[in-house]
C-alpha cells in the first residue's frame, strides 16, 4: 500500500509539474506573440498596466506602493507611442518609465506574470535554487608551450644538386612538443565564470555587492540562488514560448537586463 501511496503521489507530482511549465509557457507565450500599438500620453501607470493586463488576458500581478511596502507610483505618468511591438517590449519600456527610481523588471512565477522592483523579486523567500552543470565549459584542448617549428636544415651548399647525397640539404627541422604550458587551475577556471556571471547578470544583486542572490559551486556545477529575472539571464527558459499556430517562431534573447524579440519578416504573397 505504502508503494501504490507513493506511486500515484509521483504521478500526481509530475502532472502538477508539466500543469505549470505548461501555464508558464503559455504566459510567456502571451508577452512575445502578442503585438500591440500604443499611445500613452501621461496616462497614470495603473491605467496603463492595466491596459496591457486586459490586453493579454493573463494574470498579473503588479506591486504598487502601499504604507507598508514599496512600490509602483499608481499615479505616476508614462509617455510612450509604439507601433505593432511585442507585448513584452511594451512592457519594458514602460517599466523603464515608471521604475525610474528603482530597477523593475517582470518575471514568472507560480504561473503568474509578476511586475514590480527587482529588489522585492530578490528577497529570500522568492529565489529558487537552480543547479548549472559547467563541465562542458571547463573542457580545455590540450596545448604544447613548444609547438612544431619549420626551418632549413644541412650545411648550407644548396639543395636539390647530387640527388644520391645524404644530409639535410634544403630538408626541414621540426621541434619536439614538450609539456602543456603553465594554465589555470579547474578551480581558477570555476571562479573565473563565476565572476564574469556576476559581472554581466543583474551586477547588485549578488551578496558580495550587497544584493542576496547567491552562487556556490560543488564539484562540476554550479549552484545558484535567485529570482526568476536573474535566471533567465543565465539560462533562459526551459521551455519554449507557446506560440500561436498562424504566427512564424520568434526568437527571444535575455541578457544585459533587457530582452530582445527577434520577429521574423512575414512571407511575400
């Protein structure tokens, strides 16, 4: 009995799990597929998050400023004219507009769209732990510090005269490789991607800057806790965007903390 509990709560657990990736891929699907033209022109920032909410038909949720929390500006006016962009580039205009007093940003979580500062994203209790396996990227080619070097050889009275003479008129001198030349350690390697992450990805958010993303290594992998914002930027998502079946597959790009849609060219009639 104890088997058949266990069992069926595996089955329930990876139902559970494909249930989210999939609600998860179509929100995402949502922001890059669906196109939009705006024109705000002061429209308070809870009118236009608003808009783009009912626009998408998903749920999102946004964190506005309260007495006890920090957050959006509710009244805050944001001017912007796009025409026929992804959702998700309005989305970060925007967010450049009304979080200009702090860094925001989006992110999915427990199949929901989440706006709002990146330092509340960050907190603790919303990172997951993620492990990143690196052994592909430590793999160095074997190098020689005394590669093969062509050279005249013989006693210099020309080459090609007496074809049944001996010695190294007009031959070639080879070097003889000797040992690997003096490289970076696996450990120096390790830490060597571990600072061009935290260089390149979300640079204050990692505890060493005074953020609380953290990344820790063992063995061959690392591991790394953080937000979803911060993730993406890592390694995207492992899953695809769901796309629309009249629409071409867009490409998406996180990094530099922005995103990047990249649309095909529609086909010529």
């Amino acid at each position: 009995m104890k088997f058949i509990a266990l069992l069926l709560l595996t089955i329930t657990t990876s139902a559970l799990a494909e249930r989210r990736v999939q609600s998860d891929a179509e929100l995402l699907g949502a922001l890059v597929y669906t196109d939009m033209s705006v024109q705000f022109e002061g429209e308070t920032a809870q009118v236009v998050l608003s808009h783009i909410k009912d626009e998408l038909g998903v749920l999102m949720q946004i964190y506005w400023e309260t007495e006890h929390t920090e957050g959006f500006e509710r009244n805050f006016p944001v001017h912007l004219t796009l025409k026929d962009q992804p959702a998700l580039v309005v989305l970060e205009q925007i967010l450049e507009q009304i979080g200009d007093t702090e860094d925001s940003t989006w992110q999915i979580r427990d199949a929901v769209i989440e706006v709002g500062f990146k330092t509340r994203f960050a907190k603790r209790r919303a990172q997951r732990l993620v492990v990143y396996p690196i052994d592909d990227l430590l793999f160095e080619i074997r190098d020689f510090n005394n590669s093969p070097q062509m050279g005249t050889g013989g006693s210099g009275n020309g080459g090609g005269s007496g074809g049944g003479q001996g010695g190294n008129n007009g031959g070639f001198n080879f070097g003889t490789p000797s040992a690997d030349p003096e490289r970076l350690s696996k450990e120096e390697r390790i830490e060597k991607i571990i600072e061009l992450i935290k260089r390149f990805v979300e640079p204050e958010q990692w505890d060493d800057a005074g953020g609380e993303c953290t990344i820790d290594t063992y063995n061959e992998t690392l591991l790394i806790r953080a937000p979803n914002f911060v993730h993406r930027q890592i390694g995207g998502y492992s899953f695809d965007p769901l796309r629309p079946r009249h629409l071409r597959k867009r490409s998406v790009r996180y990094s530099n903390e922005k995103t990047k849609v990249i649309v095909p060219p529609q086909p010529k009639k």
